[in-house]
C-alpha cells in the first residue's frame, strides 16, 4: 500500500477532485479486501479476476454519484457492487447448479466443529472447495445474514432448496474442519516425535 | 446461527486476500479501451453530424425542385368498389354442425350450448405495461358470486347469443306441457364461463439486525435492484401483501345421457389466475404481477331432479385436473420510491391442480335444442404442493358460479 491508510470521505474528496492517484489510492486500500469477498463466491482464479476487473469498473464509473454517509457505508457500497457482480456472473455462466451431491458426510455432526485455532485462511479455502450452489448459500446466509426468503429471491431457488444447501454446505464444511484439524493434530503429532 | 458459523462470519466479515496478480493493471487497460472509441466519437463526431444534416437538406432542397417537374396533370383518385362490409353471423347453429350418428339411439330435441369470448389476459403479458393483467383489482376481487356474472359476460349480452335468437325455430304451440313433448338427443355440448371469488393476504416480516450496509445510498443498483432493496430494508419491517383476482374459468363440456335422469360428463376448461404481490417497505419495494393459464380436463355426473315447463333442475359433481400450461411473472422494483429495474419471466413451476365440485343447475329451455343454464356451487382445492401462491391456495373452498348455453345433439326420438 502507497503511504497510511486514508478516511473514506478524504479518498472521495481527492476522487471528486480529479486527483489522478485517488483511483489507485482507492484500489490499493480496498483491492485485498473485495478480492477476499469475491473469492468466496468464485473460485477459479481467472474468473476471479475478470469478475474484480469489472467490479472495479463499475464502482470507478459510478463512485461521483455515491453519496457518503459515514465512514464504512464506502466499504460496504463497494463490497454490494462485488457481490452483485459475482452473483450475475455466476447465474450468467451457469454455475449456480443446486444439484444436491451423493455424499457420504451428508449429516452434520453430533457435535458441532471446532473451528478455534483454524487459521481464517484455512477456512476461506475451505469454503472456496464447496460446490458452487453450496457455497453461494452459505456465503449469503452465514456472512451476509440474509434469510432462506431472500435467498429464494435472490437466486431463483425455493426457500427449501435454499435451506437443504445450506444444511449440506454446514455438513461438508464441518468434514472438511474435522479433516484439518486430524491433519494437522497428525502433523503435530509426527514434529514433536522428531523433535522428542 | 451456530457458534462456530457465527465465528466464521467474525472471521470472513473482515478477512483480506491477496488481489489477483496484474488486476490493476488490467483495470487500467479495459478503462483506456472503453475510453478511446467514445474520445474518437468525440472529436469527429460532431463534424460527420454537420455533414449528414448537409446531405439530408440537399436531399430535401433538390426533391423539392425535382417534384413538380417529375409530376404529370393531377390524376383523380382509382374509383374504389362500392363494397358494403358484410358482417357474417359465426354464431353456430344446427344447420352448421356435422350431422352425428351416435352409437346409442338419439332423441328428442337437439340443444346447441354456445359460450362465450375468450377472457381478458390471455395475450402474453407486455414488460411495460402498469396493468399487465387486464383484470378487476382491489375491491373487485372481493364481490359476491352473484356480482361476477355481470363481469363474466352473461350469454344474453352476447352478439353470439342474439344471432342464435333470430334463428330459432318458432314455437308452434302455445302453453304446452314441454316435460312429455320435448325430447333431448343422448349428446349435449355446453360452453360456459365461470369465475369465483378472488381474495387478499397480508403478512408481515422484520427485517433483522442493522448493520453498516443499510446506510447505503440507492444508487448503481440497476443491475440487482432486489439486492438493493433487501439492503435498504434490512432491520425495517417488511411487507408481503397478495391481491389474488377472480380466476375465470371458460370451455366447453359433453355430456351424454344414460338415461332420462342421469348423464356423464367431461370437456375441456381454460382458467386463467391472476395476483398481485407486494413486498417491501413503503420506499423500497417490489411489485410483481403473477399470471397462470391452466387446461384442465373435468369428469363429472349429473342428475336431473325436475322439470317443469321449460325449467329442468338438476345437480352435478365434478373432479377436475387442472395443469398449470403457463406461469409467468412480470416484477417492478422500487428503491427510495424510484423504478430502477424490471424483469418479466417464465415461472419453473407448472403445478397440477385437483379439484371437486358441485352444483345446483336451474336451465331454461328456450327451444327444444338450446337452452340457458346458472350452475351456482361450490369447489374444494387440493393443495397443488407448489411454492405459488395463488387463490387455490388462499381459498381451497370456493363458490362459483357457470353460465352458458347448451345445444343437445342428435336425432330427435320419432
């Protein structure tokens, strides 16, 4: 990042101003953190990037109309514009298939997974592993608060369509914790027999 | 929620990853190719704009002068034929039907049924258009069965009805016993219209939790404006209310008699079903208009308790099949009170829909082959096990009321 971070208002006087590095000012600031809110909802790489590339456009061409009203309501209007973005790609190309996966790991657990400890890398891999219909779900139900209702509405779906990929999305997710965690007791296990 | 989704949601609400390698770069790249044709435009465009008004002006200049020239003397007007239109009578008649040899032996009078046209909102929905439906609304949809007859096209409105009137056979006789005399042929066909009683729900829901992203402001939200709206809403309670329209329910039934007193019947009945949702605040808020066409296929007996002089009352039951042909939506979303978007699609849903009945007919027989019918009753719906919200649903038990015109086919009995 170019120099301390900056206050919202002053990043939106400077691009109001016509200041040549406001745009990059801005997209240095907030790139890491929209890439992390896209990726969570596309997960091929490239996409990703086409997917950003045209959020930042759109919030480039429409930023002198935003209005501010308080320090985060920018942050939060240009995160709206990635997850929209990355809804309309997803429903344009197809991905969103709300097939529901033969899997064994079907059930969530008796006890529910420990995820103290997983780093919040871990568990933004872990969520870019569920299939796409899972993961959208999940996204916008567990992160983004919005009811089953809202959901259906959103994309198309059934309130209990929604819901089943919601319950699956939590069983896969919770494998997927209770696999990391054996890994790497497993892995602590093995370094500290080396290391005895 | 969980306690360890919750953890998650801490976790990922504030989480960064790297940006992909070159995004910056090809942000820069795709804003300088949109910005070259558009600069282009700019710098030649208003010179091609001066030199295509030029062009078109001395297009105009020189018709102008070569017009008259080119003209002859003025030529009078080609006499056109005197051609009165001819409005022919389409109204059916006996003459106009196949001569039919039923299987068992014909008798009796014959009546021919006629209905109706066709009701509003068959044509497809336009995107743009405030009463896509074309249908009775608000307090319409709560009349009392006797109220939709006037709405549903009674037969003797009809130009279909009037023209069959001038071609019936004159009554020869004077106060005739008509019970003995008048013999009716195994086969009737009806065409009737029907509606019931339409209705309308409200429901409210809380929005949930404030949070930073209900500050937003309602711009740029052209292309998910439902998004938009479920984040200017959240933490406001929201709104869901249904106007559910009279369905209107046409077609045409066969009957064939058994006997004197008892006759089954079946036919093909179009039914259209319409609503209208509200979902939202009073400033942020969609509007969608719901339309369903169903073909169903009923199968029924009846049973003629009585006749006196030109009156026959009978019962009837029916089951119905009704499949849902078409389902289409048609929504308008406002943010701040501001229309930023609509959109018009085909419903996945194609629900079934069973039905029973059962009527009370009084018919009126003003020839021996036609007559006029009222079947005031009533009908149950079976819930269809579809997330559509229709009347069906809101009032599984219903009144109705059938109107039509009949017409027995077959020889009349020696």
């Amino acid at each position: 990042m170019d120099g301390p971070k900056r206050t919202e208002k002053e990043l939106l006087r400077l691009i109001n101003e016509g200041d040549e590095q406001a745009r990059y000012l801005l997209y240095a600031q907030y790139s890491r953190y929209l890439s992390a809110v896209c990726s969570r909802y596309i997960a091929d790489d490239e996409d990703l990037k086409d997917v950003l590339q045209e959020s930042f456009l759109k919030i480039f061409r429409s930023i002198g109309d935003f209005g501010y009203r308080g320090e985060g309501s920018l942050k939060a209007w240009m995160s709206r514009i990635v997850l929209n973005e990355s809804l309309v790609w997803l429903k344009q190309r197809r991905h969103l298939s709300f097939a529901e996966l033969d899997d064994e790991a079907m059930n969530l657990p008796d006890a529910p997974p420990d995820t103290e400890g997983i780093p919040a890398e871990a568990i933004h891999r872990m969520i870019r592993a569920l299939p796409d219909g899972y993961r959208t779900v999940f996204n916008l139900y567990v992160i983004e608060e919005k009811s089953h209702r809202e959901i259906a509405a959103l994309l198309g779906i059934k309130e209990s369509t929604s819901a089943s990929q919601l319950h699956r999305a939590k069983a896969l997710l919770a494998a997927m914790i209770t696999q990391f965690r054996n890994d790497n007791d497993t892995t602590d296990g093995r370094l500290a027999e080396r290391h005895s | 929620m969980e306690d360890w989704q919750k953890d998650i949601h801490d976790r990922m609400e504030h989480f960064e990853a790297d940006a992909p390698q070159g995004l910056w770069e090809a942000i820069c790249s795709a804003e300088s190719n949109a910005a070259a044709p558009a600069m282009g435009a700019g710098k030649g465009g208003s010179r091609r704009l001066w030199s295509w008004g030029a062009a078109v002006a001395a297009c105009l200049l020189l018709f102008g002068m070569v017009q008259p020239i080119l003209n002859g003397p003025e030529t009078p007007p080609a006499r056109m034929a005197q051609v009165r239109p001819v409005y022919k009578n389409k109204v059916l008649t006996g003459r106009g039907l196949p001569t039919q040899e039923p299987v068992c032996q014909a008798a009796g009078n014959a009546l021919l049924a006629m209905g109706n046209t066709c009701p509003a909102g068959m044509e497809e929905f336009p995107l743009r258009d405030a009463d896509a439906f074309g249908q009775p609304s608000g307090e319409a949809a709560n009349e009392q069965t006797s109220a939709p007859s006037q709405s549903s096209g009674a037969p003797a409105a009809s130009p279909a009805a009037r023209g069959l009137q001038s071609d019936l056979p004159k009554d020869p006789g004077g106060e005739v016993d008509r019970s003995e005399k008048r013999k009716k042929g195994r086969f009737e066909i009806a065409l009737t219209t029907a509606t019931g009683n339409g209705g309308k729900a409200r429901r409210l829901y809380n929005g949930g939790a404030v949070s930073a992203s209900s500050v937003l402001g309602d711009s740029e939200w052209a292309d998910s404006p439902l998004l938009g709206i479920m984040t200017m809403n959240r933490g406001a309670e929201t709104e869901r209310k249904i106007t559910y329209h009279m369905p209107v329910r046409t077609g045409f039934s066969v009957c064939y008699r058994i006997n004197d007193r008892w006759g089954i019947e079946t036919g093909l009945s179009y039914a259209f079903v319409g609503s209208d949702i509200f979902e939202g605040t009073a400033a942020n808020y969609v509007e969608e208009k719901q339309k369903l066409h169903y073909l169903g296929i009923p199968l029924g007996v009846s049973c003629r308790l009585a006749s006196w002089r030109r009156l026959d009352v009978y019962l009837t039951g029916n089951v119905m099949a009704e499949q849902c042909v078409y389902a289409g939506s048609a929504k308008r979303f406002y943010i701040a009170g501001k229309l930023q978007g609509e959109e018009a699609n085909a419903l996945s849903q194609r629900p079934l829909q069973w039905s029973v009945g059962a009527k009370a007919g009084l018919q009126y027989n003003f020839s021996e082959r036609f007559s006029v019918y009222a079947e005031p009753g009533c009908i149950y719906y079976f819930d269809d096990r579809s997330p559509l919200e229709t009347v069906f649903k809101k009032r599984p038990f219903d009144f109705s009321l059938n109107l039509g015109l009949r017409c027995s086919l077959g020889k009349k009995k020696v």
